[in-house]
C-alpha cells in the first residue's frame, strides 16, 4: 500500500498529496544528477578535481579552469540534462495519453517532424544561419502534430486512432527525411546527418536559454494536468462520466508533450529512445500515477543523456560520438524487448 504525506498552504489556498517513495525517488536522483553534473564537468583533455569544479562554478578558482568550467563544458552539461529531462516527460505523458507501453515522442511522429524540417532547413537554406535549426525544428514539430491529431479525428480522438495514425505518418516522416538527404550535396549530407544521429556538441549558453523556459514552463503544468490523465486511464466513458473533459485535456497534454520534445529535439538533435526508456525505469520505481511518474522520468531521462554524453565525449576521444547512438544502442533493443513482450495484447 502506498504511503503519502499530507501538504497545505494557506495561501494560497493548496492541499494535495505525495507519493512518500516517489518523493525519496526524486531526491535521491536529483542528488545523482547533481554528482554527474560535477564529475562530467571535471573530466576531458584537461582534467579538473571535484572541488576546483565547485569552486569555479562559484566564480573562484584558477582562470583557466573558470573558463573551461563555464564556457565550454558546463553548458553543453546542462543542455544535456534539459534535453533528457524534457524527453523523458515528454514519453511518459504520451506512454499514459495513449496508453501504450510502446509509444513515445520519436516513435509517434514528433521527432520526424521535427527532423524533416530540420534536414530541409539545413539542405534547402544553405546560406541562412544555423541559428534559425531550432526554431524551424520545433515548427516541424508542432505541424505535423496538428496533423496527426486532425487526420486522427473521428467524433473526437482515441488513443488506438492516435498512435496508430502517428506511426504512420512517422514512417512518413523518416521517408521524407531520407529523401531530402539524398537529394542534398554531400557537405550538407554531413551536416544534416550529424544533426539527426543527435547531439549536443558546442551548445552554448544561447543553447541553454532557448530549452530552460520550455522545461520550466511544461514540466510543472504536465503534473498540474496528471490528474486528468490518471482519470483516463478508466477508459473515456468513465472519465466523461465524472466530468473530466476528455479531448480539450488529452488536446493540451498533446501539445505539452509537441512543446517539451520539440525544444529537446531543437536544441539536441534527434536523441533516440530516451522518451521511451525513461518512463519504463520510472514506472517500474513509482508505478503508473502520473503525478509521481513525471518528475521520476524526468531525473531518469536527465540522467541517461548526461551519462551517454559523459562516455561519447570520454569514450573515444579526440572523437566526440553524438550521443542518439548511445541512447539507440540501449534504446533499440529495449523497443524490440517490448515489442516481443507485448505481441499478444
């Protein structure tokens, strides 16, 4: 039986409960990310102690180590941290949306939108500025949502006909994008392939500002809304039945899940599998209710692109691997596993 503890404010006017080891859960992690953050920050060609690090992020220290420290490794860090934490709610609200094990934002179609706009930025628009990558990114993204939600209309959206019409227009997607990058010139190829194994090489504090607000915005209105979902998982009738109001609520979930991955992807490239992977591990910790599986799944997803981070810069140095094949090397398998697991449902 699950334990909760009991919170109140007067004012404003609050009461709400939470799950006692989801609670233990997230501080536990949040203190494992924060070690990660400051071991990942110290390590590479120059070499910086646990505390040289703690002391240059507090402005002290040797200059040399103040500078690699805050304008080269730490940025790149946190954008890290921001994309895992970012795709991995993103799974774990479209996981409970439609309830499947099997969905998540780059297998839906998201990601592909956000990808084809993308490669079609970078092959199409040569001499415009990169710059512009993560807004036509998110832009793709949020399209072909729209579309998928439309074409998925029939008296209202199920969850069958969602991902059913997301993977389809996802393979789509993946077509699209294949073709832009055979028509393309080969230096754009590059370009645009490094772009879609997913990365976060040379991200600047530019690249932290632009995903920081999206994560503090949507993280925090996601758990607001776990309720609603929570109610849906008793099938539509139920929930219709006790007055949730099923297709605005499942409407705006959707574009929570467009504004959380569509950043991620904007900023990091197309990172694989992290908005599946994250949920399954938070959910086999905490359970399903979704008020304490986001916050788990974000800190899992954090964690799981710094650490893929940490080892495609360490690992084969001086090459810096991006890190969607590390998170497609776990994640790939793990699809399958579950789609062995589930052929009979």
């Amino acid at each position: 039986m699950k334990k909760y503890l009991n919170f109140r404010t007067n004012t404003p006017p609050l009461s709400f409960l939470v799950d006692r080891k989801a609670l233990v859960l997230s501080i536990v992690l949040t203190v494992l990310v924060l070690l990660a953050v400051i071991i990942s920050t110290g390590l590479g060609a120059m070499y910086i102690p646990p505390l040289d690090v703690l002391s240059a992020l507090f402005g002290g220290g040797d200059p040399g180590a103040q500078l690699v420290v805050l304008n080269l490794r730490l940025p790149r860090i946190i954008v890290a941290l921001l994309v895992g934490i970012a795709l991995g709610v993103a799974g774990a609200i479209m996981q409970s949306l439609i309830r499947n094990p099997l969905a998540s934002p780059d297998i839906v179609g998201i990601t592909g939108g956000a990808s084809v706009a993308a490669v079609a930025f970078i092959t199409l628009f040569e001499g415009v500025s990169v710059h512009y990558i993560p807004f036509a990114a998110f832009v793709g993204a949020a399209l072909v949502t729209l579309l998928i939600y439309v074409l998925a209309w029939k008296n209202g959206v199920t969850p069958l006909r969602l991902v059913l019409v997301g993977v389809g227009i996802g393979s789509a997607m993946t077509a699209l994008t294949t073709l832009l990058i055979v028509a393309a010139p080969i230096q754009l190829t590059s370009k645009a392939m490094i772009w879609l194994a997913g990365t976060v090489y040379g991200s600047s504090w530019q690249n932290v500002l632009t995903i920081l607000p999206w994560v503090l915005i949507f993280v925090p209105l996601s758990i607001v809304f776990a309720r609603s979902i929570n109610v849906q998982q008793l099938g539509d009738e139920v929930a219709t039945g006790v007055g949730n109001p099923v297709h605005k609520h499942r409407f705006l979930l959707l574009m929570f899940t467009v504004a959380l991955a569509g950043s991620a992807v904007a900023v990091g490239g197309a990172i694989g599998f992290v908005g599946l992977l994250a949920p399954h591990i938070a959910r086999k910790m905490v359970g399903s209710a979704l008020g304490a599986l986001i916050p788990t799944a974000g800190l899992f997803g954090g964690l799981i692109v710094l650490l893929a981070d940490m080892i495609g810069r360490l690992a084969f140095e001086p090459l810096d691997v991006p890190v969607g094949i590390f998170t497609a090397a776990i994640g790939a398998p793990f699809f399958i596993f579950l789609l062995y697991k589930h052929r009979n449902q």
